[in-house]
C-alpha cells in the first residue's frame, strides 16, 4: 500500500465555510433572484405566479 498523503494549499470550503452576509449585500452583488424556469406563454398572458 502506498502512505501518500494529498495536501492542498487551501482549506476546504466545507471545512471553511463563507462568512455570513445579509440580504441586502447579496441582492447588491447577485441582483434580484430569479425563478428556475420562465413562466409559460398563458402564465405570463394572464399574470398567473
């Protein structure tokens, strides 16, 4: 069996997870969010969320 280790340079980003930023810092840096898919042509027609 083979005793090499892997070393990164980095911490994982599990193991170092980001600070905590509020909402409107994100909205700032990200913009308003999105939804997933776009609206079908009669949702969008008769104004349906």
């Amino acid at each position: 069996m083979s005793s090499l280790s892997y070393r990164s340079s980095r911490p994982d980003g599990w193991v170092k997870p980001k600070s905590y930023s509020d909402a409107s810092l994100r909205y700032k840096h990200h913009g308003k969010i999105l939804p997933m898919e776009e609206p079908g042509f009669l949702a969008r027609l008769f104004g349906a969320r």
